[in-house]
C-alpha cells in the first residue's frame, strides 16, 4: 500500500497517509503519459493560423502577357504562387489539433502521473497550507518555508477560496489547482507538487470511481 508523510504548515513531519493501491500504485506506463502530455499541448492549439492560395489573393485576373511571340515563359496570372505577392502553395489553414482520447485512458494516465511523482519524492503532502490573506508576500513566504523558491510548482488544493487564487496570480512559477482541474502535463512540468491533504483524498476518490 502506498504511503506517504503528511507535513505541516510549517513543513514539519505531522503524519502519514495510507493510499489506494489501485489508484497510485499502477504501473507506470511512460507511453500512456507521454500520449496525455501529448493531447493535453495539442488541445492548446487554437489552429487559426492561414495563409492565401491563389484563388484568395487578389488581382491577377488579366493574363500579364499573350501566350505566344514574347521570347518570355508563358503565364496566366501574376497572382500565381511564382510571383512576389502571389498565392501561397500547400500553406497552413485553420484547423482544429483536438486529439481524441478515450476518458479511461485519460484517468489511467492520470493515476501513473500521480504514481511517478510518488516514486520520484517530488511530491509531497501538507495539512493546509492556511495562507487565507490574499497576500502574495505571506503565500511566498510560506512556501519558503516548504523548501520552495522560484521553480516550477503546483499546489493542489481542496477548496479555491478568493484570497488564494489573488495570491497566487502574481507568482509566475506557481500553479494553483483543485483537484478536479489537475492535469498529467500540469504534474510532469513540475519539479515540485503539493497536495493539500484534503486535495489528495478528494482525487483519489474520482479516480477510484
């Protein structure tokens, strides 16, 4: 049975917590998270992006030259993709980078996230973290306190109060979760992750569902 030790606000041993077997102590399947990751930084996508073929662009509707007699190669549009202004061949156009991925899948890879960041020691497991000011100052503080200073860190947490989320946009390097909201790209980017123990538990329970 996994176990992992609870600390306190003040990052002091206060404990420990047994976990699900069959929901964090999966196999680990490094091509079922690469494939999440995947999905996850494609979705991101907004796929606007475009560029004008040669029936798009405008002008050129008049032959530049007669076919015949000029000692010059034969054209039909100056709006053809060989001229400077002309239409852009085989360029990119909107489309949609969503990758389909069965929500099973997506739960598994989920769980063999959470596992590797178990077996790594990267993650680690708080009471509460109790920043309720809505100050950045005390939030950084606090995390500090915690071993953490300017890296990469995801903070799962039970509840999203007000003062927590207004504390924590100002840190560009922290990421602050529920754990409904938690995903495998979010928990592999980050070199240090924080679960609240409540936040945990509340994911345990949707994944062992």
């Amino acid at each position: 049975m996994p176990t992992v030790q609870v600390l306190d606000a003040n990052g002091k041993p206060s404990g420990t917590l047994d976990l699900k077997p069959d929901v964090f102590g999966t196999e680990i399947r490094v091509p079922l998270v690469h494939q999440a990751v995947l999905r996850e930084l494609a979705d991101r996508r907004v796929g606007t992006h475009d560029t004008k073929g040669r029936s798009e662009v405008s002008g050129g509707g008049k032959k530049p030259w007669r076919q015949k007699g000029t000692g010059r190669a034969r054209q039909g549009s100056i709006r053809a993709t060989q001229w400077k202004g002309g239409g852009k061949p085989k360029g990119p156009t909107p489309r949609s980078y969503d990758q389909a991925m069965p929500r099973q899948m997506r739960r598994e890879a989920l769980r063999a996230a959470v596992a590797a960041r178990l077996a790594d020691g990267t993650l680690s497991v708080i009471d509460s973290l109790g920043a309720a000011d809505g100050k950045t100052k005390s939030l950084v503080t606090r995390l500090a306190g915690l071993g953490v200073k300017n890296e990469p860190t995801l903070l799962v947490v039970g509840a999203m109060p007000e003062p927590l989320a207004r504390a924590a946009r100002n840190v560009s390097w922290l990421v602050v979760e529920p754990p409904n909201r938690v995903s495998v790209y979010q928990l592999m980017r980050a070199r240090r992750i924080f679960f609240e123990k409540s936040g945990l538990l509340a994911l345990e329970e949707a994944l062992s569902r």
